[in-house]
C-alpha cells in the first residue's frame, strides 16, 4: 500500500469546513468581544447581542446540514501513513469539535427563548417560545459560556496537529482538505512519499 491513498474530502465538505469553520472563529472572537463592544446596560448592547445570536442562527443551520451531509457522506479513509493512535485521536477530536459545534448554537438558542428578550433575527422579533425563566436562562447560558472555552482550546489543538501535518509531516492529511486546485499547488503536501521529503 503506499502512503498516499489518493482519498480526499468532497467538494461539499471542502467548502462546508472552511466556510463554516472561518464563519466559528469569527463568531467566537465576537462571543469574547461582546462586552468590550457593548458594555452592558450601554444603548448599542441590544443591536450587537442580537447580531451575535442571529449569525450564530444562521450558523446553527449551517452546522446541522453539514452534520448531515457528513452522515451520508462518510470521511475518506486516512493515509497509511497516519499511525493507528492518531486516527483514533482525530477520530475523537472530530467529534468532540462536532458536539461542541451543536452545543454552541443550541445552547445560546434555548438559552435566549427562556428570556424575556428571545431573539431579534436581524431585526425581526422571534417572540421567545419558553417562559421568562432565569433559572433555565443561565443554566443554558453557562453551557454556552463553558462550551466557548471547551471549544477554543479543542480547536487551537486541531489547528495546531492539521499544521503540523502540513509543514512537520507533509503528508497528505491537509491538503486533503483544501480544495483540489490548492492541494496540486502544494504538491510535496499531497503525499507521504518519503522522497518527497527528502529522506530517500
Ligand atoms: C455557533 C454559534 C455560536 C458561537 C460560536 C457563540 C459564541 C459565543 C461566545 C464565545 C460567547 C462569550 C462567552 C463568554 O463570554 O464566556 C457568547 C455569548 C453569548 N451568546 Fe453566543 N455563540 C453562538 C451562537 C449563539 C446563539 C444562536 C445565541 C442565541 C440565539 C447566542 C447567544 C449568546 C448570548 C446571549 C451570549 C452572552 C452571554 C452572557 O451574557 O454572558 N449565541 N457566544
Ligand atoms: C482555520 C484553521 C483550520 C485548519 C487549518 C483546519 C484543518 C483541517 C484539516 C486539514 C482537516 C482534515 C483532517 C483529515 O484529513 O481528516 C480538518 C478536518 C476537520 N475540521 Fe478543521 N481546520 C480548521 C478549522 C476548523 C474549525 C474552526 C472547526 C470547527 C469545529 C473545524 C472542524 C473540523 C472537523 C469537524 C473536521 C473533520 C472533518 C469531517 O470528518 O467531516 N476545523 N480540519
């Protein structure tokens, strides 16, 4: 077998991860930046709260119909040469990097329907579902809260092992998923043929 299966990620799951994954980054950074933005209490805090619970509706949206397209569309199998311990890492990183993309968006849009102020969809008033409940309110958003720190570090961590993949191993675990134009320019990337790394 050699190093270098050939398989990469579709299309449809090149764009959705980018798309989605920049999309998160930008959204969190928003999430953390939201009371230097619009201290609370302050008049412009209602508009700027409200643009971060819409885009992450939209978010939320996206995350599911990614979810499903993955579902029907399985991984590519990994090159040989990733060794068995760090496919079962990945495997789980993904996961965890998938439960945490439901939890965000669910948790701040149950959260926010247990308010009194539910949610301004770009200025469209949502009328909440849920009673005003403070209780259920905080729970949810404390989840929310928790999840953003969970979420952060697991992502600083996928980051991190997709770039070393890509300057340490230069194996084909990165361009895999770039889109297939970039991942020629990148060739040495595409492979895990040691010549190409200058071993042989
Ligand atoms: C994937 C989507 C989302 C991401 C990544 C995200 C991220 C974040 C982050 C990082 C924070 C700051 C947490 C902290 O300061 O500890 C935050 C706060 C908040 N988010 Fe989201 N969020 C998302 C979706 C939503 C949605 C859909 C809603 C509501 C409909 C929402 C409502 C809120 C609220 C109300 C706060 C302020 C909580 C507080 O007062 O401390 N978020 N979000
Ligand atoms: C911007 C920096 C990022 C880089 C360089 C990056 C890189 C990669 C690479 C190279 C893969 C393919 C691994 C493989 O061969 O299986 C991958 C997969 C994945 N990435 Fe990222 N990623 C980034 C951001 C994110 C973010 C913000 C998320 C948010 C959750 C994310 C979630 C995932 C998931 C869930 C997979 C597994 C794909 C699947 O099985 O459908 N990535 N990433």
């Amino acid at each position: 077998m050699t190093a270098d299966n050939g398989a990469r990620y579709g299309r449809m799951d090149v764009f959705l991860h980018w798309f989605i994954g920049i999309a998160l980054l930008a959204e969190i950074a928003f999430g953390f930046l939201l009371d230097d933005i619009a201290p609370r209490g302050t008049p412009a805090r209602t508009g700027v709260i409200n643009l971060h619970k819409s885009v992450g509706v939209v978010l939320g949206v996206l995350i599911a119909a990614r979810l499903l397209w993955r579902m029907r569309h399985p991984a590519p199998p990994w090159p040989a040469s990733v060794p068995a311990w760090q496919q079962r890492a990945a495997h789980w990183m993904h996961r965890a990097l998938g439960a945490c993309m439901v939890i965000m968006p669910l948790g701040g849009y149950l959260g926010s329907n247990f308010s009194k102020y539910g949610v301004r969809f770009f200025g469209l008033a949502l009328a909440p579902w849920g009673p005003d409940l403070p209780g259920v309110y905080s729970f949810f958003i404390a989840v929310h809260d928790i999840t953003a720190y969970v979420f952060t570090a697991l992502i600083a961590v996928h980051v991190g092992a997709a770039v070393k993949h890509a300057l340490v191993d230069r194996d084909a675990v990165f361009s895999r998923m770039l889109p297939r134009g970039w991942a020629g320019r990148y060739g040495r990337w595409r492979t895990g043929d040691p010549a190409r790394k200058g071993h042989a």
